[in-house]
C-alpha cells in the first residue's frame, strides 16, 4: 500500500526519507488553495492572494459554493490553483509525480516550470477545454531541497465534483514509472483477455444463431473490456481518440448493460424465463438511461453519475444477481459444474467490492485485476466443460448412429441389387420382344412397348439412385470430368421424361442459347442431374410449364429448371436436399422415396458447383444448378487424359496396316486417276510413328511421289530431326509412348504456325472428342486408321500445297515490297542528284551509279527465288547505304564488317530490310544520326549476319510485334516477312536484343548444315 504522509497548512516534510528505497507516496492532507484564481509561482511570491487550506484528495464543490457568496451558483463550476511545498532531502536523482483523473482540466508548474497538464485551463467555460485523463511529470533537478507545486484547476462540467478528487502519488521517477507501468500492463492484459474471450463468444454464435446465451455472454465480455479500459487509467482512450464528452459517456453505458448482460446469462443458466415484467421494466430503465446519456449533455451525464439514482440502478441489477445465483446454487446442487459458476459469481461479486473501495478509499494505485480474471476463467470453465460433456453425448450418439445408418445403407444395396436383376431381365425380353414383334404390332401395342421401355429405364435410374447413395456414403464416387455442352444434354434428358407430361397441360420448353459454353462435368452424372431435376419439377406440376434456360454468371454456367407447380414453403426449403424428404405431400404421397434431390445436390457439390432453390408457395420453384466453365486449357489436358487412358487399353492391340487398296474409277486405276503429287523441288515430309510396320506401309503408299519421306520412331526423334533440316509437313501418330501426337503437336506449333508446317494427325480413335483434341493441339487435319490411300494422298496433296503456296506468298511479298520503293526516296535521291551536279560532279557519278545499282537489284528478278548468293544481297546493302551516307553526311557513319571468302546462300531481301529498318527509324529518328554496323562472320553454327545501330531502340514490347504477326500493326511488314521466311528456312528467325535510348542489334544465323562455305584462297 502506498504511504501517506499528511500536509499541513500546504507543506509536507519529506526530509530524511529515502525517496529512492520507499514505494511511492501519497500526498494527502491541507494544501493551499487560491479560488478564482489561475495563478504562477512568480506570481505568488510577487503579491499576497488570497489562499485557504483545502483537503486533497477532496471535492471542492462546498469550497466553491462558499468562495461564491451566492446562494444561486450551487454547482462546483470554477476554476483555482493548489499550492503544495515538498521539503526534502537533496535531490540525487529524478523524481515524479502521478495525477489521477483531475476533474476537468489542470496543469501543473514545479519551481517556477511547466511541466505537464490535462486539458486547457482557463477562467471562462468558453476558453478552457476538459480533458478526463491521468498523466505523470518529473523533475529532474539535482540538489533541490525545496519542491514547490502549483496545480492550476478549471472545472465548467461536473456540477457535483471537481479539482483534485484522488492523491496525488509522489516518489523517484523509476518508482512512479513501474507502478504506473505495471498497472498499465494489468488493465492491458485484463482488457485483451475479456475482449478475446467476448469477441470468441460472438464468432462462436455467427455459427450457432440457435443459441442466444452465446451472444450475450460476447456482449457481455465485450461491456467488461470497454468498462475496465474507460477507467482507473483511462487505457481505452489510448487508441480510441475522441473528446471529453465521449470520455464521461462511454463507461456509464457499458457498466449498465453489462450488469443486464449478466444477468440474462445466469437466468439462462438457471432456467428461468426472460419474460417477467420486473426484466422488462429494468430493460426500459436501461435504455432510457443509455439514450438520455447519448443526447444530454456531459454536465448532465456528470451529474447523474454523482448522484445516488445511478449507483441505486447499478447496485439493484447486483442485489438481482445475488438472489439468481442463490437460486441456481440451490435448484442444481447435483450439477457437478455448477461449482464453476458459483466462483465466477463470487469473483464477480468481490470485484464489485474492490472498484467500491477503491472510489472511497483510494486503495492502491495499482489496477487490481485477479477477481474479474478468476471470474472470466471460472465462467470460460464451465463453459468448455459443459461443451465437452455434450461433445462425449454427441459422439456416443454419433456412434450408435453410425451403426444403424451402416446397417441402413447395406439393406438399401442388397435390396437395390436384388431388384436390379430381374428388372433388366424385364427390360431383355420386353426389348427383343418389341425388336422382334414391332412390324406386326399395331400402333398402340407398338406405343406401349415404348412406354414400358421407359418405365423400366426409370426404375433402373431409381436402383442407381439407391446404390448412389451408398456410394457417396462411402466416397466412391469418382467422376470422369470432361467438357459437355449442356445443349446437347438437356434434349436427350427431355425425350426420356417426355411421358409424364402426357395427360397434363404442361409445355416443355427448353432456352439454352447454342453459344453456351461447355461446362466441366461427367457426362453420366449431368444427365442424371438433370433427370432427377426436371422429374422432380414435372411429377409436382399438373399444368403449365416447364422451362430449362441457362446463362453465364460469375465465371459458372447456371441452368435453371422453372416450374409453375405447387411450390414450396421455407420450411420445405429447408430440409428438401435432404435424404428421404420430399415436398409438401411428405413420403406417404406415394411418388418416391426422396433421394433425387439429395444426390443432386452431393453430385453438384462434387463437380465444384452449387444446387439452389427458390420457391414460394402454390407459385412455382426454380431449381439452380451451377457448374464450372471448360476452358481451352482444361478441355485439351482433359482430352489428353482421356486419350492416355484409352490408349493404355489398347496398347496391346496392333494396328490395322495402312493399305493402297487397288480400287478403280471408270476402269481406270485410282494411282492413273490422280496426278502426281506436285512437281518442282522435292518434298521433305517426316513420318512419326512408333510402329515401324505402319511407317512401311506409308511409305509404300507415297513412294510414287516426289517426297523425301524420313522416318521417325518417337516424338523426341522427331523433335530433333526438325532441329536439323526444314519440312513440308508432319504426319504424326497419336498413340504413342513418352509423347504422343497431341504433345508433339503443341511442341511443334510452339515454333511453327499452321501455314509453316502443316500437321496431319492418324488415330485408329474417330470420336468427335479425339479429333476435337487433335484440332485443340494445332493439326491441320485428321485421319483415321485403316486410312485410304487415295483419301491419305488427297490430304498431303492439299497440305504441302497449302505450305507451298505460304512460301511463294512471302517470297513475293519482300520482292513486291522491295519493288515499291517509296517516293519520298526517289525524290530525295534525285534531288541529291541535282544538288550534287552544280557542286561536285564526281560525288554525282558514284551516286548516280549507286542509285542505278539499288534500282536494278531491286526490280531483279532473282527476288522472287527461294534463295540468293551472299554477295548479291551484300550488292545491294551498299548500294543502299551509300545513297543515303550522301544524303545525310555526318549524321551517318557505316561500318562494314564482311569476312573474307564467305559464300553462302540465303533467302533474298533478308538483309538490306533490316539494314534499311536500322537507319530510317534507329539512327535517322536521332537529331544527332548516329552508326550502322553490318558484321558477317563464320561463328560455330555457321554464318552469323549482325546489323547494328546505336538509335533510339526499341521496348519490349515493340520487339514482341515486330516479331509477331498476330500482333503485327497497320504499316510496315518488312521486318515480319523476313523473320517469317527464314523461319521456314531456317527452323530459326531473327534475333532482336534492344534498349530505349542505347540502340539495336537485329542478328540471324544461316546454319552450317544448310549453307555451302566455301574459302577463298
């Protein structure tokens, strides 16, 4: 307990105590006191005032009352400054003082110096401004034997209490900064455990909304956290900042509805009902309170609070605790848990106690936390135990459930099974029956053989619906996901239940727009969907309509089954997907057994979907399936897994040789019919296949055909043969181990497009989801095994003409480009011409001559070749540039770097392109010009071919389409025809490396294995 030493008229002698050894000192007793009067230390030893001696801690509202001379002014507005001399020892190290809540706003000056305060002090209520909070000041003058403190005090606010009403603690500054830290960390730890627990309590009920008592214990935590933290030290407003009013409203609030939160949890506790009128009249008295202290002002809510209706409302909800808690203690004695909560009462109870003596008595300075801690402990004990001991019920219950549901689903398979034979024997002989007796069957016999086909068919569904649910008991349900067109789907489901709308006056219809796109699904599993769906709608609808529709929402393709039936209530809502339960009829209406509704929902969740419902009574339902989108990705990585899995069926199967069979046309042999293939340069066609017989017969079926056909056994052989040499076309197999067709393909399009080198696909597969795949994959066609020789020939004919003619396109489009040399050029050229022909005759010769060159090189007709000598190209790179070194002088400097004695052939107009691109919109977009650099050179690949130029540059992104057709934009196409070519070439195009504002190195390589280097001696 801190000690007391008692001032007496405004001194208190501290001298021979050891400030540093002893706790922290309370500085009670008779201090000085000057009313109206805001005065400085320099102004007290200037002039006499007029002083009194008042006790602190203390009210000084009958001080004020008396000081006023005023019968009228009874309230404890004022404002005054207290005096107190310390004497003490020589001062060796710093010392402290703790102000508590002064009452309303105070400042304080030791020897002559501000060191602190609260709020703004002043002598009118329009100047000062309140601040409700504690705060501490040090003085750390050594050798000072004499401490002199002023508190100068303001109140306008509280009209029953005001200056300093608890002690003023004193002692060394580490003494007050630990106690002030300690009790800090007490309220602190307090507050997050009753807050952590309050804030569980509420997340707990978002989940158990049936249980009330959840909530209000939240809220009732919640009250205690904000009731602690808004007072003793205030530690709520450390981060909650908001104005003084807000500081005197917030803890008056929360002590009183905390006191009615607990006292609905006990009577939860103790069974008794929330309905008595004494709960409601005390309700209402608390929400009048709450909103008279939201709109009244603080003076108001200050005074209320001091006077004794608000401590006779806060205790009677105590004196009703005491009474429910005697109740409980008596009427559940055998309760083992009750023991908990009589210690939580009793914490709750002496903390109670300990915040009354505190506000008398001014027990400690230090918060006292451990009764409302064993409070909250004791309460969170009983609690976890009595979620434990129904937990254990729960669990023995589930047990014994468990058992029966186990024994339950047996019986259903075993019966299901048992039904299953004899119904498929019925449906055997009803259809050989109908297939053998249809055309002597009259038109009705004809109709009820379909009907009982039908039947039959659904009673087989309502079997798979029973096994069903066994399976998704046990998890055994595993589904085979591919793209589906739910367009496709819902007709086929509509023919089957076509019967039940027969004999009512309900229309089908079915709005599913073709453009919807393929949901993610298994096919048998959708259909059963959608059957147990658009049965559930029509066995409930006697007339109207019946509508299926579907759109895209969110990402998910939803398709909605709308009826205008009898509709549902909430409650049938509620339990509808569960097993067993039907509509509003219930399971004695003889129309099923309740399962469809169940399945589809599981098999919807198990697609990664959703199953919904809106109705509303006599009014109709719309049931709502949602299921995930195929993409592209998906739709080809399930088409692959599908394919693997079936190849690996089929992998001990061999194939059916691919045969020229010697059929005739008009008595003439097919291989007479058709012409040669193509004439001109051979053809490089490489045939994949891991089969080496049916690589034979390919073989054999084109060995008539100027093709060059080259075997490979594997995908990654084929990889590296188009590595090395450049094709006309690829015919792959799709099965195949390591990689098959489709990931060969992708591989190749990686690097080809469609028109570059074409791939025909052969599969002894012919279903539309494997041809889509191969499609999905980048083939240009498909065909199936055994394949026709004519259809197979027809096929490469058409795809090497395809490729054929892509090359002859781009071969004719740079000499076409080449030949439409722009104006601007000409003009300029000639204008050089003439310009140069009054200055320097010499320099007009060698331009003339170089401009005749560019002339003739580029209307040659070698342009339009496949391929040109080194030196040509390099003819008409120089004619070029030393056109347009005459045209622009300095600003351009050229650099030729030609190793001697190379001789290759490369495709034509491949290097001035680049060599023209380089100085037009590298070097001539800089005002300054700059350099072109050509370099040819033998490098270990073969002839490596560099244009380079320190202009302007080029981003990121301008590389991507200069490099990328489809990204290619309206103008210029030079760039992307050469790189194009010498793909094709090459199996490599161009390489661009460039920088913003550092220049551009344009490079490609004319690979040794196809270029002829010859040195020259």
């Amino acid at each position: 307990m801190d000690k007391s030493f008692h001032a007496i008229d405004g001194i208190v002698d501290l001298r021979g105590t050891d400030l540093a050894a002893s706790s922290p000192l309370t500085l009670d007793g008779q201090w000085e006191w000057y009313p109206d009067q805001l005065l400085s230390e320099r102004q007290i030893q200037e002039e006499e005032h007029a002083s009194r001696s008042i006790q602190v801690p203390g009210n000084w509202r009958e001080a004020i009352m008396s000081e006023a001379n005023n019968i009228e002014a009874n309230n404890g507005y004022g404002y005054a400054t207290y005096r107190l001399r310390i004497l003490t020892d020589p001062l060796e190290q710093p010392v402290a003082f703790r102000f508590q809540a002064i009452q309303a706003a105070s400042e304080v000056e030791i020897n002559g110096n501000v060191l602190g305060g609260a709020g703004v002090v002043a002598g009118t209520a329009s100047e000062y401004v309140p601040s409700q909070s504690s705060y501490g000041v040090s003085y750390t003058d050594k050798g000072a034997t004499e401490i002199d403190l002023l508190i100068r005090v303001a109140n306008f606010d509280a009209p029953f209490s005001g200056g300093i009403t608890h002690s003023v603690q004193f002692g060394s500054e580490m003494t007050i900064d630990n106690r002030s830290l300690i009790s800090l960390v007490l309220q602190l730890l307090t507050v997050g455990i009753v807050l952590l627990h309050g804030v569980y309590a509420c997340i707990v009920y978002l989940y158990r909304r049936q249980d009330p008592s959840l909530l209000l214990t939240g809220m009732l935590f919640l009250c205690v956290g904000v009731s602690v933290s808004s007072g003793f030290d205030l530690t709520l407003f450390m981060w909650l900042h908001v104005d003084y009013t807000w500081t005197i409203k917030i803890r008056p609030i929360a002590l009183l509805w905390k006191n009615l939160f607990m006292l609905l949890v006990y009577m939860r506790f103790a069974g008794i009902a929330w309905r008595g009128k004494w709960l409601r009249n005390y309700a209402a008295i608390l929400a009048m309170l709450t909103a008279a202290f939201l709109v009244a002002p603080v003076s108001v809510v200050n005074s209320v609070m001091d006077l004794p209706i608000f401590l006779v409302v806060y205790l009677l909800s105590y004196v009703w605790f005491i009474g429910i808690v005697v109740k409980v203690t008596f009427k559940k004695q055998n309760d083992k848990d009750m023991s908990w909560l009589l210690v939580a009462a009793i914490s709750t109870l002496s903390n109670l106690a300990w915040v009354m003596a505190d506000d008398y008595t001014e027990g400690t300075s230090v918060y006292y936390p451990f009764d409302i801690l064993l409070a909250v402990i004791a309460f969170s004990t009983h609690l976890f135990k009595q979620y434990l001991r129904n937990t254990d019920e729960i669990s023995e219950l589930y047990g014994q459930l468990k058992i029966a549901d186990k024994a339950k689903d047996r019986f259903l398979a075993n019966t299901s099974h048992e039904l299953r034979t004899p119904l498929h024997g019925i449906m055997n002989i009803a259809g050989n029956l109908y297939d053998r007796e249809k055309d002597r069957l009259t038109e009705d016999s004809r109709q009820e053989m379909e009907l009982l086909g039908t039947i039959s068919r659904r009673m087989s569904y309502l079997l798979d619906d029973l096994l069903d649910v066994v399976r998704l008991r046990d998890h055994r349900i595993h589904l085979q996901l591919e793209p589906l067109c739910a367009q496709a789907i819902v007709p086929g489901v509509i023919a089957m239940l076509q019967y039940m709308a027969e004999g009512k006056s309900i229309k089908l219809h079915m709005n599913i727009a073709e453009s919807l796109p393929p949901v993610m699904a298994d096919e048998k599993r959708l259909v059963q969907i959608m059957y147990n769906l658009l049965h559930n709608a029509l066995k409930y609808t006697e007339q109207g309509s019946i509508t299926l529709s579907a759109e895209v929402r969110s990402g998910q393709a939803v398709i909605d089954i709308s009826d205008t039936g009898i509709g549902m209530d909430e409650e049938t809502q509620a339990r509808i997907f569960m097993p067993y339960e039907q509509g509003i009829d219930g399971i004695d209406d003889g129309r099923g057994i309740g399962l469809g509704l169940s399945i589809c929902k599981q098999l919807v969740e198990l697609h990664g979907g959703e199953l919904s419902v809106e109705s509303a009574l006599g009014k109709g339902s719309t049931f709502r399936v949602a299921l995930p989108l195929a993409d592209a990705t998906a739709q080809s990585l399930v088409g692959r897994i599908r394919l693997a899995e079936r190849e690996a069926a089929a992998a001990a199967q061999p194939y059916e040789d691919l045969r020229a069979e010697g059929r005739e046309i008009d008595g003439r042999s097919v291989r007479d019919v058709v012409p040669p293939l193509l004439h001109g340069d051979d053809i490089r066609l490489l045939a994949v296949d891991d089969d080496p017989v049916n690589l034979r017969v390919l073989v054999g079926i084109l060995e008539t055909e100027p093709i060059q056909v080259v075997t490979a056994s594997s995908g990654e052989e084929a990889l590296r043969l188009l590595e090395q040499q450049s094709w006309d076309l690829v015919i792959a197999d799709v099965m195949m181990p390591g990689m098959s067709g489709y990931q060969l393909t992708q591989r190749v399009r990686e690097r080809y497009s469609a028109s570059e080198l074409p791939v025909l696909l052969m599969s002894a597969r012919s279903q539309p989801a494997d041809i889509y795949t191969g499609f999905l994959a980048g083939a240009n066609d498909y065909v199936t095994k055994p394949a026709d020789a004519l259809e197979l020939r027809s096929r490469i004919r058409s795809l090497i003409a395809l490729k054929r003619s892509i090359q002859d396109r781009l071969r004719m489009e740079a000499a076409y480009l080449q030949a439409q040399i722009q104006p601007h050029f000409l003009f300029n050229t000639l204008n050089a011409l003439m310009v140069l022909s009054k200055i320097d005759t010499t320099r007009m010769q060698k331009l003339g001559e170089a401009f005749t060159s560019f002339l003739r090189i580029s209307f040659d007709y070698l342009n339009t070749g496949k391929k040109v000598e080194l030196a040509h190209e390099l003819a008409l790179v120089a004619a070029y540039l030393h056109i347009e070194k005459e045209r622009f002088g300095d600003k351009l400097e050229v650099i030729q770097e030609v190793e001697q004695g190379i001789r290759v052939m490369l495709p034509p107009l491949s290097i001035q392109p680049l060599v023209e691109n380089a100085v037009r919109h590298g070097l001539l977009s800089k005002a300054i010009g700059g350099t072109v650099q050509l370099r040819v050179a033998r490098i270990e690949e073969g002839v490596l071919i560099e244009v380079q130029d320190n202009g302007v540059g080029l981003s990121s992104d301008r590389i991507e389409k200069l490099l990328n057709p489809s990204l290619q934009e309206q103008g210029g196409i030079g760039i992307v025809n050469t790189n194009r070519r010498l793909i094709q070439l090459y199996g490599g195009g161009l390489s661009i490396e460039s920088k913003p504002g550092e220049g551009t190195t344009v490079a490609f390589v004319v690979p040794t294995g196809r270029a002829q280097l010859e040195r020259v001696e």
